[in-house]
C-alpha cells in the first residue's frame, strides 16, 4: 500500500500552552481519527498512527510554529487537509500550513538550522545591556508591542534544541527580570 507523507505547522497558543507533548499527540491522533482521514497506522499488536512531532516544547512556552509528520494511504491535496483538520481542532491550535514530502525526506530535528523566540517582558528592558554572545543563541532585536517589551532571539547550531525555559532563567539573573511570556515565532530550515 502506498504512503504519503505529508509535514504540518499548526500553533499551540494559549491555554493550550500547558498541554504536554504527550497530549498534544492524543489530541491530534483523535482529531484525525474524527476528520476521517486515511492516516496510515504502525504495524503490530497495538496499532498507533504514523505520527511525529518535532522537538516537544517545555510546558508554558507558546508557538506559532510547531510541526509534525503525518503518513497518509491516500494522496490529498494540502489545503483539503487543513481544512478537514480544522474543522477538528480550535482555532488556538489551527493547522496553519501543510506540504507533502518525499518518503526519505529527514525528520523535522534534522531538517531544523534555527528557532526563533520571542520573550516578552513587563518592565523597560532597553537600556539592560546585551548579553555576550553564547555559542548559537543571538539577539536579533528589541520592540516594544503594548505595553510589553520583547527580544527576539535566533537559537542555532547546537542549540536549536535548547530550552527556551532555560534560557529565560539566564536572562532573568542577567537583567533581573523574568519573561512573562515565551512564544517559538518561527523554525528555519
């Protein structure tokens, strides 16, 4: 039987932030089973479907960008897929964007080269100075959007899959301050 793979973004944004990766994957198996899709499922005597999700995100950190790899026995297009999923899901976890792939396409860990974090604070952190360069994080910019205040920062090489939970308790012996908020903006591949 033929199989197609197809890779999808969707968001995790709030409350659905303090959902662990383990339920997350229940939440999208059973959206998939109720949409109907002809998902391929494993071999054996438990049967799970061919599902996997890319690096799991520390409880409380929002994304816009979370990805996952899905099997299929039937060619769909990708925007029948979004909309079938949709239609499963609410809009806090709306799949956003889905492309088929090669089956020998490499997982979504090997295809990361970076992840964007934006960190949003309630104090003025303008005039903190920056922090010295740690080997593959960097801060790309500083905006202020209402009353917050964020930085945005690239994680790259060795440290695409670093905690952004860890990284936040850096900044806050650092700047004496806390975010209040951790959103993943965007994967580079």
């Amino acid at each position: 039987m033929d199989k197609f793979r197809y890779r999808v973004k969707h968001q995790k944004i709030a409350p659905f932030h303090f959902i662990s990766q383990l339920d997350l994957s229940r939440l999208w198996s059973r959206a998939f089973r109720r949409a109907g899709l002809p998902v391929a499922y494993s071999q054996g005597f438990n049967p799970r479907p061919l599902l996997s999700f890319g690096p799991a995100l520390p409880l409380g950190v929002e994304s816009r960008a979370e990805y996952w790899d899905v099997f299929l026995y039937q060619e769909l297009s990708p925007e029948e897929i979004l909309m079938i999923l949709n239609r499963e899901v609410l809009s806090e976890l709306k799949a956003e964007e889905a492309n088929i792939l090669p089956l020998s396409f490499p997982s979504i860990s090997r295809s990361m080269k970076g992840v964007r974090y934006s960190y949003y604070f309630s104090q003025s952190i303008e005039e903190k100075a920056g922090l010295s360069p740690d080997m593959g994080i960097e801060e790309e910019k500083r905006e202020v959007v209402g009353e917050l205040f964020v930085v945005l920062f690239l994680f790259k090489e060795e440290k695409i899959l670093y905690s952004p939970a860890k990284w936040a308790e850096i900044l806050r012996k650092e700047w004496g301050e806390s975010p209040v908020r951790i959103v993943k903006e965007e994967v580079l591949w």
